[in-house]
C-alpha cells in the first residue's frame, strides 16, 4: 500500500514540468547547494523537452547509509530501498548518479549498455553500464563538488511502449557522456 501510494505521488509529479529526472543513489545525502547546483548545470546541457518553455531537472536523492545505531540506520536504508523502487517502478529517474553502480545494477538491474539495450537477464555488471563523472568532459567541467566520485549512468527499458521515455532523454545522455573515457 505504502509503495502504491508513494507511485501514484510520483505519478501526480510527473505534471510539475521538470524536463529530467536523475536518481542520486550513494552512501550519504549530497548537500543541497550542491543539489541545486547539479540540478542547475545539467539543465543547462539540456533542452526544453516538454514544450513550456524552460528547462528543469529534478535530482531525487536516495541516501542509503546512516550513522548511528545499526536499528535506525536499517530503516532508513529501508526507506531509501523503498522510494528508490518507486521512482524505477514510477519510471521516473532515466539517469541515474551513482557511489558504487555495480551494487545499484546488482540490486535493481535498471542500467542500460552503453549502446542504450537493456542487458541479459543474468548480466549484473556494470562496467559497461555506467562511466565515472571525471571521464566525461561535459560533467568534469562543472564545478559541483560531491560529484567528481560518481557514476552516470542511464535506465534500461525492457519493454518497447517505454520507447517515448528513452527518446526524450537520449539527447541530453549523448551530451553527457561525449568524448567520455569509458
């Protein structure tokens, strides 16, 4: 029930014109002015893909790790696992900032190849799926710290009518990852 309602939230979000979604899944929150900063320098790369005339991106944040005692660091890793299953279900984020993609693709097999194809069933790697902040000349440019220690990498459709989400976003992922060491 918790989960439903959290999608159908999501859903009514959809509507707030925000042109991109990027899912930040690590260890510890990054700092709002840092958020914001991110949020404002990859709308810069972006384009109005919505037609109202601006470009917005919203940054989700799904911080894992809590300090303290073993029992309220556990629900807070719970709640995180739980808003982070609502934004894949929700197909919100299609970019996704990461501290370590090869758990993110272990847990959620959300990341896409290189190519943009989702991977095999079995296929739980991510060294074809995700390229480090610093190796793409479009984001080690950006004076954003926190994020030089990322992954950038982009969600995998399994099913072809999810085309349309793929298609709006493929410019600003080509921007990105221009010129990108891989």
């Amino acid at each position: 029930v918790v989960l439903m309602s959290m999608i159908i939230g999501r859903a009514a979000l959809k509507q707030d014109g925000y042109d991109y979604y990027f899912a930040y899944v690590g260890a510890e929150a990054i700092e709002e002015e840092n958020v914001r900063a991110l949020e404002t320098a990859l709308a810069f790369l972006g384009q109005d893909v919505n037609g109202d005339g601006r470009v917005k991106v919203q940054l989700n944040q799904y911080a894992t790790a809590r300090s303290g005692e073993p029992e309220t660091a556990l629900y807070y890793n719970y709640a995180a696992d739980s808003r982070l299953l609502a934004d894949i279900t929700a197909r919100d984020s299609y970019f996704f900032l990461m501290e370590d993609p090869k758990t993110v693709q272990r847990s959620y097999q959300i990341l896409a190849r290189w190519d943009g194809t989702p991977p095999e069933e079995k296929d739980y790697e991510a060294g074809d799926k995700a390229v480090r902040w610093a190796d793409c000349p479009a984001l080690a440019g950006l004076d954003i710290p926190e994020a030089g220690d990322l992954f950038l990498g982009r969600r995998c459709f399994y099913e072809e009518k999810m085309a349309a989400d793929r298609e709006r976003n493929e410019d600003l992922w080509t921007i990105l990852v221009k010129g990108a060491k891989r």
